[in-house]
C-alpha cells in the first residue's frame, strides 16, 4: 500500500458510487448539456478521466438537492 494511506482511505474511495452524465441527466430529467453546464459553473463537482471522460460523485447529486430545497426527497433523518 503506498505510503499514507490506510485501509480505510481505500474502503471510502471504493465506496464513492460514481455516475455518468447520462444518468445524472435522465434522473433529473434534463439534457446532459445542462449537466456540463452545472459542472462549468461549479454548481456540481466532477471527477475527471482523461480528455472527455466525467463522473459525478452521487454524495454531490445529494448535496446539491440539499441545497436547493429538495431534502424532502431523500427523506429527512429527523
């Protein structure tokens, strides 16, 4: 294992669900030039593969609800 990094670095790193543009999209129900326009923006954060490949943390989708209004939709831990 390289240097400063445990187990559990891993095991958070493993267990982000990472989704594609077109799933962020049909979700949302919105082009996905719209999802590269909320990345341009930093309205959602990215992870980037290369040239051309992105993949947006499903935690950001969340968040971005959350900030927007919508925690009703993920049912509240009250």
């Amino acid at each position: 294992m390289p240097a400063g990094k445990s187990d559990s670095d891993q095991e958070k790193l493993f267990s982000i669900e990472l989704l594609t543009i077109q799933q962020v999209a049909d979700w949302a129900k919105v082009s996905p030039k719209t999802i590269y326009r909320w990345i341009e923006t930093g309205q959602i954060p990215v992870v980037k593969f290369g040239n051309r490949t992105y993949r947006i943390p499903a935690g950001a989708v969340i968040e971005q609800l959350r900030q927007a209004g919508y925690d009703h939709l993920m049912g509240s831990k009250d």
